[in-house]
C-alpha cells in the first residue's frame, strides 16, 4: 500500500476496550494517539498499552481542578507535521483541545472532533464557573469551525 496519512488522535486516557480500535486504524493511517493521563481514580481496569502496535504516548500532565494540562504538548505539535488532527471531546481536554485546534488551523490541517457527549452528560450537567467560562465557550468555537464530526455511542 501506499502512503498513509499521519493521524494524531488525541484521547483521554489509556481505556483497553479503545485499543483494538485504535489497532485497526493503525492498519490503514499512520496513526499516533496521545493519552492525556494514564487513566482516571475511579477506573478499574489497568492502564498498558503493551502489546500494541500503534504508535502511542502517555503525555506528562498535571490536573487542576476537572482539568488535565498537558504541559509538553504543544512542544509535540511543533516537532510532527500530522496531515489530520482528531481530538476526543471530554471536557477536562478542553486546554489540550485548543492547543492541538491552534496548532491545526494554523497549518491548515483538518481537525475531527470525536464525541460522545450529549447535553445529558458533563456538558449539560455541569453549570459551575468552569462550565461557563470555559468549556462551554470553547465548546462552541471549535464546533463551528472543525472539518468533521466524528460520534461512537
């Protein structure tokens, strides 16, 4: 086969029913995912990617408050030149989200907003100071200006 894309897929953290997906878009992109944490408290199952053949980067982050800041990241963006940027939308992203929706927009590459959430989860539960001032507005932006919309559920 010929050329693959290279794709940066942004996720939240390492969650083993997602690698088997990741492993059969690896076949067909060259694709990079980046895990923002190694998994999250209440998670119970173990965080590896051992075994995997995609290529893939557990990135050093600290939290603050419901965000995860991924402090290196925008150094990454720098040094790889991704053809197709696909972020998960959680909402404790939303930093990582902007610095990957900047990187994207000014490289004029594509950027695929992968979700699952709905107005029943986080986004419509939430109304506190952070909600409002911060991930809903961010929110808005990048939906009206991505290239693609991408649900699982």
């Amino acid at each position: 086969m010929g050329h693959k894309p290279k794709v940066l897929l942004l996720h939240s953290e390492i969650s083993p029913y997602r690698l088997p997906l990741f492993e059969e878009l690896s076949k067909h992109f060259d694709l990079h995912v980046y895990f923002c944490k190694p998994k999250s408290k209440g998670r119970l199952w173990g965080a590896s990617t051992e075994g995997c053949s995609f290529k893939n980067k557990v990135l050093k982050s600290i939290s603050v408050g419901p965000l995860i800041i991924n402090y290196l990241l925008p150094f990454e963006l720098v040094f790889y030149n991704y053809q197709v940027y696909i972020i998960d939308d959680d909402p404790r992203l939303t930093l990582s989200k902007m610095s990957i929706f900047l990187m994207a927009k000014l490289l004029r590459k594509s950027i695929i907003i992968w979700s699952g959430v709905t107005e029943d989860g986080y986004y419509g539960k939430t109304k506190n100071f952070v909600s409002k001032c911060l991930f809903a507005p961010v929110r808005r932006f990048t939906y009206q200006h991505v290239d693609a919309f991408l649900a699982y559920g």
